[in-house]
C-alpha cells in the first residue's frame, strides 16, 4: 500500500537539522527501496535541503505493506526522533493517477507539492479528481488521502477523509499556486492549502534514489 507522510517542522527545526541531518540521510539511504518521494517542503524557491528558514515541513510516500509498517519507518527517522518533525500525519493514498502512479517519470520545471483539506462541502468524487488531473496535465501526481486517527505525536478521535495531494512541475512558486488555483476555480472543487516549493526529492517516483 502506498502511504503519505505530511512531517511538520517544530519550533526547533532549524538546529535540529544541523544535528540530525548526516543521520537523516544515511536512514533514507537504508530505506530507499521503500521511498517512492522523499522531499523536504519549502515556502519560497531556492531553499537548502539541509536547513534555513524557508524549510517548514517533510513530505513521503512510502510503499510499504501495511499502515503501521509506515508508521514504523516514520517513527525511525532521526528527524522525527531529534524533534526536527513536531508532529508526522499518515494518509493512506487510495486514487493514485498521472504519470507517477503508473510508475513513468518525466515531470518537466521545478517541483512543488500542495495538501489540499476538506472544508465542511461534500467530498470530490472520483470524476472531479479526474477532471482535475485532466486540468493540471501530464507532470501531475495526484491522489485522494484519508488521514489516519493515529498520528505519530498526535491522537486523533476519527479516521478523516477528503484530502489530496497534487505533486506538478512548474517554473516557480508562484505559478504553481496560480495553475493549482486555477484548476480548483473552474471546476469549484471545496479545498483549501497551501503549494510549497520542494527543493530537491528523491525515490523511484523522480528517477533520483542518489543521496
């Protein structure tokens, strides 16, 4: 199965990747097999992967048999056990599509990656995800999410459904925002979140897997 991990940075993230950073790489390193993206998530372009201010979360998507074999990863990483991550949220991924889903790569610009959440409107169907992907074009990886009850750092009462994730390569931050936007304006899909910058991604799914 196929699982997304969302990795917010805590209030010590900066230093705690000065620290951890040569033990965080050497972890992905061991588990590559099972990374299809691991990316650090940045709000502006031109971030360093090791650390700075522009960095504010990690993202992964994990083949792995079953949840709490992901969860058993995530709870591995240096990053989550030095503190870098305040809080790991876990989605099983349940509509994979675009290009990356079916195991091709070719994702042309930049790389950036937006969490949509689910407002309080009915949750998108399998044929609005699918007009969104035909928005959005070919270098799009796009999947509908449900958030699991059990967090690593965080319980939750309920398992939650109707988030996605767009993965698209675009010539910067700024316009990626306005095509995502724009996708979710003509086809008036309930979402909110923000794009953020990935600065470098590695796994099977970027044809990268050299650390």
């Amino acid at each position: 199965m196929l699982t997304l991990a969302l990795c917010r940075d805590s209030v010590s993230a900066r230093e705690g990747r000065r620290e951890a950073f040569e033990p965080h790489i050497q972890y992905l390193r061991r588990i590559m097999g099972t990374i299809r993206l691991a990316a650090p998530l940045a709000i502006s372009d031109g971030a360093r992967i090791d650390g700075g201010d522009a960095l504010v979360a990690s993202i992964f998507v994990l083949e792995s048999p079953s949840f709490l074999g992901a969860r058993e990863l995530m709870s591995a990483d240096p990053y989550f056990t030095s503190r870098v991550w305040e809080t790991v949220s876990l989605f099983q991924i349940e509509q994979p599509s675009g290009p990356w889903a079916s195991g091709s790569t070719g994702v042309t610009g930049r790389l950036y990656a937006a969490l949509h959440e689910p407002s309080d409107q009915p949750v998108p169907g399998p044929a609005d995800l699918k007009g969104y992907a035909s928005e959005l074009g070919d270098s799009l990886t796009f999947a509908g999410l449900t958030r699991f009850k059990d967090r690593l750092g965080v319980a939750r009462a309920a398992d939650e459904v109707g988030f996605a994730l767009t993965l698209l390569g675009a010539a910067s931050l700024n316009i990626a925002n306005e095509l995502i936007n724009q996708a979710i304006g003509r086809l008036r899909l309930p979402w909110r979140g923000l794009v953020w910058a990935i600065p470098r991604g590695v796994g099977t799914w970027t044809a990268d897997t050299t650390l």
